[in-house]
C-alpha cells in the first residue's frame, strides 16, 4: 500500500498559481516513490469566491475531522492558511497529529494591497498559524530571513521549485520578435503597472487573466492581453519573448521566472525575494530597482547559456526536498 500524504489547500485543483502547480508537479514524483497525495481542498466543501478577487475561494469546512479520518493519511501537509487551512489546523491541533506547513504567499502584503489589513495584523496570524507545524517550507533563502524577521520562531527550511520541460516543450524554432512578455495572474498585487506604463518603449505582451486586467487594458491600450495559456502554446510565448518581465515586489518565488529561463528568455526583476534567488545577474537576467533598464541590458543576453543554467530547477529535486521533510501524523 502507498504511503498517504494528505495535502489540505485553499486552492481548486484546477486553477493556475503556483501552489497548484507545485503540487501538480510533485504528484508524478510521489508515485514512483511509493506515495499517494490526496487533497482537501474547497471543492470538497461549501465555498464561495472571496470579495474583489474570485480566484481566492473562501470555505466552509464543515465536519473537516470526518473527513481528515476518512482518508486516515500517514502524513500531513497544510499548504495554505485560509479557512480549509485553518480548520485543519486546529483539527491536527486538538487531535495531537503532527503535520508540517509551507509559506507560498506573502499574504501580509496581498491583504493590505486589495483590503488595506495592516501587515502587522496578518503576520500576526500567520505566527500563530503556523506555530505548531513541525516545519515550515517555504520557497528560498531569502524568504527563510524575511520570515525570521518577523519572529517566526519555527524550524523553516528553502524548498525549492521546477520546470516540466515534457509540456513546456514549444514547437516553434528560438527566434524572437521584440516583445517583452509577462505570465501569470493579472492582479494589483503582481505590480503590472510599473510593466505595463513602458508600453511606448516595448512591444508588451501580458498571459495569464485576473481580477485587474479589465483596469489594466483600459489603461494601457498599446499592451497585447492573450489570456491564459498552457503547454506548448505557452513555451512558443516565451520562446517568442525577447526578454520576459517580472514586476512583482510579493512574491516568494515566481515558477514563471524558471519556465521563461528554461526556454532562453532573460529575465528583468526588482531586486526582491523571489527573483533574487533565481536570477544570475547579468547572466540569466538583470536585476534593477530601474525596470526599464533592466529590461533593456536582459535584450544582450546570452539565450543558450540561460538555457543551460536553467537546468538545475527540476522536480525530482523539490520532490525530494518535501518527501525528506515528512513527519509521521501520529
């Protein structure tokens, strides 16, 4: 028999973030080993779409013990600190079963974007949230001293992320037209506005959909909104992509950066958690509190050698790294 990893998330199971990839990625790897992942997420539950931002699901996690023992898991991992997140929590906590947890989401500075919650109210929570985990994963270095900053007193460890090259495979040949490509959720947060205001100096092309692309297009007429895409379409956008763009200043990761370098695009970022950890400046992109600039110096890059670096993200190695980490649930 598999050994049984429960995962309880907020997320569906088919939306794109990276908590859903991650997991999607993992499963393949937990097979061959020897494991079953089986999740509580909100498609198990009541739930409804959070206020301003449908792609948050909001749960009512009716009866979560039942079904907890229902799946009688040998180990546990709450991936989110929403409402299925919480009421896990308290569930293992009152039971005395022993889980582990991970940090995806800077949700201090998510709230206080959309909700204007002060960071200090959230990073409160979060604290206490995850408290008792045995440990807390959480993307990158940087991330591991953010949170020590905050006086998470926990035991924290880097866990890292990969690309799947067998779908991310594009059909097209590596030739590129000029643009400056970005993927992912079209949210406030994600800071696309310090992108997309350089529409007269860069042809932008924007992937992905979100609660603020509405605001977005009205803006800035000149940037090219294609919508979500996947597979080889999305490799032939980034094979495409003269540089690929990463604005964000939230993020504690961003799998997309690793997707564009894998198919030879530079990146160009801020110098913040996330992209600090990934990017080799001046090497597999360029790191610059000036995006512009950033941009403009990614265009000299050398695609193959990118290319090359961006081998060493693979998921058998964040499949290992999370299977090391287990702790027994009893």
């Amino acid at each position: 028999m598999p050994k049984k990893i429960l995962v309880v998330t907020d997320n569906l199971k088919d939306q794109i973030n990276g908590v859903v990839v991650t997991f999607h990625n993992l499963e393949k790897h937990a097979v061959k080993d020897g494991y079953e992942i089986v999740y509580l997420d909100p498609s198990k539950f009541p739930y409804i779409s959070a206020p301003g931002y449908p792609e948050v699901k909001l749960s009512w996690p009716k009866r979560i013990g039942d079904a907890i023992k229902l799946i009688n898991p040998d180990h546990i991992h709450i991936a989110t600190e929403g409402p299925l997140g919480f009421a896990a929590r308290m569930y293992c906590d009152w039971k005395g079963f022993k889980y582990n947890t991970s940090y995806h989401t800077k949700f201090p500075e998510f709230l206080y974007n959309l909700y204007k919650i002060p960071e200090s109210i959230t990073y409160a929570y979060l604290r206490w949230f995850h408290k008792h985990s045995g440990i807390v994963l959480t993307n990158t270095e940087s991330m591991i001293t953010l949170l020590k900053r905050k006086k998470f007193k926990n035991n924290i460890v880097c866990w890292t992320r990969g690309v799947d090259r067998t779908t991310l495979k594009p059909s097209i040949a590596n030739h590129q037209d000029g643009s400056v490509l970005y993927v992912g959720r079209v949210s406030k947060e994600k800071n696309l506005d310090a992108l997309c205001k350089l529409e007269d100096k860069f042809k932008i092309v924007i992937v992905g959909d979100g609660p603020y692309r509405q605001e977005l297009q009205s803006k800035y007429k000149k940037v090219e909104f294609v919508g979500y895409k996947t597979g080889t379409e999305l490799a032939n956008y980034y094979r495409k992509a003269s540089v690929f763009c990463f604005p964000s200043k939230a993020d504690t990761f961003g799998i997309v950066i690793i997707e564009a370098m894998s198919q030879g695009c530079p990146v160009a970022a801020f110098p913040v958690t996330g992209p600090v950890d990934i990017i080799e400046n001046n090497v597999t992109g360029v790191l610059s509190l000036d995006l512009e600039c950033a941009i403009q110096e990614s265009f000299e890059l050398d695609r193959d050698l990118i290319e090359l670096k961006s081998q060493e993200w693979c998921w058998h190695k964040c499949w290992d790294q999370f299977k090391k980490y287990l702790i027994k649930t009893l």
